[in-house]
C-alpha cells in the first residue's frame, strides 16, 4: 500500500472552509487536531466545525485529541462520523479501556507518541492498535520545526510490524516536500501535513509531492 496523506485542517483558511475542502479532492484523510488549551498551550476547534467538514466531505476524518480527558470526546466524534481516533496515554489512566471504547464504536485507534515518550511504552497495547501516531514536533502548533529523531520511532515500529501487520504507521509534525521520502522509506503509511499543503499554491501538487508521485 502506498503512502496516505492526511491533511491537518489546523492550517487551513476557516472563513472560506468549503472551498478549503474542496481543494483536498487528492488526499485520503482531513486530519483535525483538538486541543484544549490545558494538555498543550494551544485551542483548535470543537464539534460544529467537525460536523461542518463532515458535510462538506466524504473523506476518512482522523481526530487527534491533545486534551487532557480525551474519554468525553470519543461519542460525541463517533456521532459526527470519524474513522481514526488516537489520544495521548499520559491523558488516560486506563489505556486498554480507552482503546476498547473507541474500537467499540466502529472506529480506528491510535495512541499519539509525543518526543520525549518512547516506543517501548506501548509494548503492552501495541497488540490493541490500529495505528500510532509519531509525533515529530512537540504538540500544540502548527508550523513547527521537524525533529529528526521521529525516523528512529517509524523504523522501531517497522521492525514490530513483523508481529502486527496491520499496525498502521501516522507521522505528524513538520512533514514537507523535504523529508517525506525519508519518512516513507523509514515505514510511514500515514503523513500529516498542515503549513505544508495550506501555504502552498498548488494542494493536489503539494499532495502528490509528498506521496512521491
């Protein structure tokens, strides 16, 4: 399977959101980063506008919830319609369950891995996901500077996808015409991209540049 590209909507251009959407016809994903302003120092958007990008698209929605009780806002998002979930585990005491809740619902789920959180404290849910986001900035912004040491994390997941075969890889953080083929020869099935898709000229050209098309 090639390389998917989730676009992260952080970036886009909310007084003109139709027309936004309609120019992703080439991604696979709209990726949606929820934040709260308490787990990162930063505060995105809620339900109406991820209902509004539902209506105005059919393409798989991926929420990140960088929020610090991600449990209040898996039925509310199953309801709108999502298909990728994945939270952080320092925001949940119970991580099995959290995971067992959002498969239950009928969708995917991930758990986010910030910089500083290594791969091996996933050894014991691992077994559970569907994916893991790796994240290679620090989560809160957009815009942010790519930090290498994420393409150790994708290739040490790689190495265990021998065990899980379906364990799907998300990359977020930095992700650019620059290092989207490192990322995808390190084990990336997923790339997240927000500054670099919105503040190009051109989504579809930017888009196909990042799956190496």
């Amino acid at each position: 399977m090639s390389v998917q590209i989730a676009a992260s909507v952080l970036s886009a251009d909310f007084g003109h959101l139709a027309a936004e959407i309609k120019k992703l016809q080439a991604t696979d994903i709209i990726h949606l980063d929820l934040m709260d302003g308490h787990y990162v120092p930063n505060l995105s958007f809620g339900y109406p506008l991820i209902s509004a990008i539902r209506s105005l698209s059919d393409k798989a929605l991926d929420a990140h919830l960088m929020v610090t009780n991600p449990d209040v806002y898996v039925e509310p998002l199953a309801e709108i319609g999502i298909q990728y979930l994945s939270f952080h585990q320092e925001t949940v005491y119970h991580s099995h369950r959290m995971v067992q809740k959002i498969k239950s619902l009928g969708i995917k789920a991930g758990i986010a891995l910030n910089p500083a959180t290594p791969v091996n404290t996933l050894d014991d849910i691992l077994p559970e996901l569907d994916f893991v986001l790796v994240m290679s900035v620090n989560p809160g912004y957009s815009a942010q500077k790519f930090i290498p040491h994420a393409i150790d994390k994708i290739a040490q997941l790689k190495a265990l996808k021998v065990k899980y075969p379906n364990l799907l890889i998300e990359v977020d953080g930095g992700v650019n015409g620059n290092n989207c083929r490192e990322l995808r020869e390190a084990g990336a099935d997923i790339l997240v991209s927000a500054s670099y898709i919105f503040a190009s000229q051109d989504y579809t050209a930017s888009i196909h540049t990042l799956k190496g098309e």
